[in-house]
C-alpha cells in the first residue's frame, strides 16, 4: 500500500520525521514544538531514523561529551544519506538545539551532508528553511554551484518564537511540560547556556495560562513548568504587572483539573520568600525540588559567578524544609572546577551530608569554549576529577538509596507513566518523583492511584496498587 495522502497536484505526499533529542527538558519540549510545527506540512513521526525523510537532531551543547555524540550521529547520518541517493530518494539532515546555535556554519563546514542548521529562538522558521534547503538540493543535483551548502537560521529574533509555533499537542500520560522561561543572564563561569539561549525571557502570564489550560483540556493532571531559571520567571500580566513563579503557581494551582504542579530548573538566588511559602501552602505543588548548587565551597561558588555562598543555599533548605518538611531535594554537581582544591572538594561532600539529597546530577567539569572558565588557570587534573566523582556519587548514591528505603511501607499516590518492561508491569512516580513499577492494568496510565510501596532501590521502588478500579490486570 502507498502511503500517501493525495493533495490534487499529488503534493501532500505523507512524509517522515525522526527527531532525536539530547540534554535537558527545555529540549524535550522544544522537540515536541518541532513535531506541531512540522505536523501541517504533512510529517509524520518515524520511530526510527531509517524510517525517515528528515531527520532533526535537536543537540546539547552544555558538556563536551554531548556536542561530540552529535557530530558521530552526523557522520552516520551521512552514510544513510548517500546511500539513499545512490537508490534515487534522499535524506534531509537538520541541527536544531545549542549546538546549532553555538557552532552555526562550523557544523555545516565539519559535516557537508547537513541541511539545516536551526538554532532554539527560530523553530517556528522550520517551514521556511525546509524549503530553502529543498531548493538549494535541487540547484546543487541539477549541477548549479552556489555559495555555500546548508540552510542556517540562529539568529534570536526580536519576536517571540511562542508567539509563532502552534499550540502544543504534546501531553503523555497526563503528564505535560510548559515552556514558561528561556534564557538566562546569571552567566556561571563554566556555562555556555546564556551564550547558546541567550537573555531571559519570561512568556507573558496570559500564553502561560491558556497553554496550561489547552493541555489540562488535552489530559494533563500534571504540569512541569521549564525554564533555564525557571525561578527567575517575572512574566507580565495583562493588567500590566508582573507576576513571579509563586503567583503563577498560585493561579495555575486553581485551574480544575490540575493535580501536580513542579518546576525546574532554578538558581538559588531566585528562592524568593513567596516561592518558598508556596510550598508550603499549595497543595498541587509536589513536595521535590531540583536546586543546582554545583559546589560546597564559597571560593568556587566565587569562582563560578554563582552569586551565592555556601550559607545561603543551606539556609534555602532550611526554610524550604520548615514549610515543607518531607521535601525532597535533588541538586546539580561539578567536580573539578579550575582551582578545586582536596579542601573544597570535602565543603562539597559536607553540603551533601548535611543536606542529604534524594537524588542528584553531578559532573566534571568540561571545558567550554567561549567561557570565562576555559581561560583559568589551574585546571584539575582528570585523574583527580575521576576519583573526585566517584567519591561523590558514591555519597549521593547511598543517599538516593536511603531516601527510596525510607518511604517503603508508605502508601502514595502515583502518577503512572508508561508500561514496564515486563508485561503487565507499568511505571509511574511518586510525588517525590522517585520512579515506582508495579502490576497494574496499561489503562492506569495518565491516572494517579495509591500504591504500597515493598522495595526500595538505588534509582527506584516497587509497590503494589491498594486502590483504583482497575486494580487487577484484565
Ligand atoms: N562542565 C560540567 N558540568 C556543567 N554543567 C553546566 N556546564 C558545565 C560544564 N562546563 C552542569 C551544571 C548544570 C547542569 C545542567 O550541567 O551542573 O547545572
Ligand atoms: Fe548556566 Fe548558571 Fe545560567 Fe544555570 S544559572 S543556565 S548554570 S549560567
């Protein structure tokens, strides 16, 4: 059978595209964004690149690890193109994401098979572009020579993208992330994100509200606010004032049907007084917060431009605890910052003792190009960012394990996800976002149900459902 569906002049042939997404939730948002934009010209979703007419790779600039991953994707993709000219059909590449921004016209110059290169502020130009690059495809077959190969669009224009991508179809199992903030002006010595997102800016309260209700209407009961410093949001609202990220939560929290509320990521300086009330007093909000704090020295924290010391973040999770006490907190980590002594390195793994963290993301250092941190002298050693790491994931490992053991015999409400790997299993998390598996019917997904939690692991449990009406698997 063909799969076509016929327009009168045959143009709206069904087509495929592949998007892989690497890095934050910022880029899993955007990749849907992608798929709406790319939906009314007629592409499908493929599960698979070879499936696929275009394949987008929305990139992660934030390591050097993760840029390098993109550039052997590229290669491979190479491959796959000529193979498919050399059987007469083709393959459009494109490079969306911070690497796209960051590299631009390097991308194209490394690996001539790209078509595109998009950075994040222009996703609503996608249609554009794709054309461009088809008819640049065409000169190049028909034996025109022309300036340049590649497509290229990272420009951050003075209009909001939000303000041009269509509305988000993307919930899954009752679970939604809305895009509330980009961007950032913070500059941490080690970060590419204000070069590669550029400036904040915070999506007026209005868009905010009527995306988060189009996506409760579409079957979200929860509703992940993102933001590079999503605690930074200042939107405006439409009587001309503005509003911080406890007063949207506030108002978002009213909207019926919203069960779970939560925000990520955010920068210390931002826990302002109301945001910490907030968590004490709205009940939609989930007792977890993600709180980046990448060191326990003050001398780093220096070093880094973070803006804050020691004392403050701790006395954050004092207060944040004093109005929520079963809070749990997850944090950030860089090893091995230039100048990181054995000294700081113990303030370090002293914060994570005293504060005792559920779970956490720690890395080392990775020099950035284009960073005031690349610069430093002083860099460590990678021998000693390894055993640096290791000590500290060993630390914060035991602590993940003793926070999943120490909820088992409790009875919570979980938000089931998606089927588990085992049939008849599916996966949901607990307000406390830990990962549980259990028996239960697949129609629970996108449904929270009270579940006996028996076992804790490392980076899970397994509970047993107590309640529901479809407790036993049909
Ligand atoms: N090296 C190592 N880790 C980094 N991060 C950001 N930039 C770097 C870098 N150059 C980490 C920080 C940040 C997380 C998203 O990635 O911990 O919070
Ligand atoms: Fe990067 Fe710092 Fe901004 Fe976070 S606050 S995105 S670490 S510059």
């Amino acid at each position: 059978m063909k799969d076509v569906r016929t327009g009168s002049e045959g143009q709206c042939q069904r087509k495929r595209v592949f998007i892989r997404t690497y890095g934050c939730q910022m880029n899993v948002y955007d990749s849907d964004r992608m798929a709406d934009v790319l939906r009314p010209l007629g592409y499908a979703l493929a599960d698979t690149p070879e499936q696929a007419d275009l394949v987008v790779l929305n990139t992660c600039h934030i390591r050097e690890h993760a840029s390098e991953k993109v550039y052997s994707e590229l290669g491979r993709l190479r491959d796959a193109k000529a193979e498919r000219r050399a059987e007469g059909g083709d393959l459009t590449i494109a490079v969306a994401g911070c690497v796209a921004q960051a590299e631009g016209e390097e991308i194209v110059k490394r690996q001539p098979a790209v078509d595109i290169v998009v950075g994040p502020q222009a996703y609503h130009r996608l249609p554009e572009l794709l054309a461009e690059a088809a008819r640049k495809s065409a000169l190049l077959r028909a034996g025109k020579r022309l300036p340049g190969a590649g497509v290229l669009d990272t420009e951050f224009p003075a209009e909001s993208k939000f303000d041009h991508l269509p509305s988000p179809q993307g919930v899954r199992a009752g679970s939604a992330f809305l895009s509330i903030q980009e961007g950032c002006d913070k500059f941490c010595t080690f970060c590419v994100v204000p070069y590669t997102r550029g400036a904040e800016y915070s999506r007026p309260v209005s868009a905010v509200l009527a995306e988060a209700r189009q996506l409760v209407e579409a079957g979200a009961i929860e509703l992940t606010l993102l933001g590079q410093n999503v605690n930074a949001y200042h939107g405006e609202a439409p009587d001309g004032s503005t509003w911080s990220l406890a007063r949207l939560i506030r108002e978002l929290a009213e909207i019926e049907g919203v069960a779970r509320l939560r925000y990520t990521t955010s920068h210390p300086r931002d826990m302002d007084d109301d945001l910490i009330r907030a968590h004490g007093d709205v009940p939609q909000l989930m007792p977890y917060l993600h709180l980046p704090v990448q060191s326990g020295s003050d001398r780093i924290l220096e070093a880094m431009n973070r803006r804050h010391g020691r004392d403050l973040f701790l006395g954050i999770v004092d207060r944040l605890r004093g109005v929520r006490p079963d809070l749990a907190l997850s944090s950030d980590f860089i090893v091995g910052f230039p100048g990181e002594s054995d000294a700081d390195f113990d303030d370090t793994m002293r914060l994570i003792d005293q504060v005792g963290f559920a779970s956490a993301f720690s890395f080392k250092y990775s020099r950035r190009p284009g960073t005031p941190g690349a610069a430093l002298q002083d860099q460590v050693p990678e021998s000693v960012k390894s055993a640096r790491l290791a000590a500290l994931q060993a630390l914060l490992g035991r602590q993940a394990r003793e926070f999943n053991t120490s909820k088992v015999g409790a009875t919570v409400p979980v938000l089931f996800a998606e089927a588990g790997r085992k049939p008849g299993q599916i996966i949901g998390k607990t307000p406390w976002l830990q990962s549980v598996y259990a028996e239960g019917n697949p129609r629970l997904i996108g449904r929270i149900v009270d579940v006996r939690l028996i076992e804790g692991h490392p980076n899970s449990l397994a509970g047993e459902i107590v309640t529901g009406p479809y407790e036993v698997a049909a």
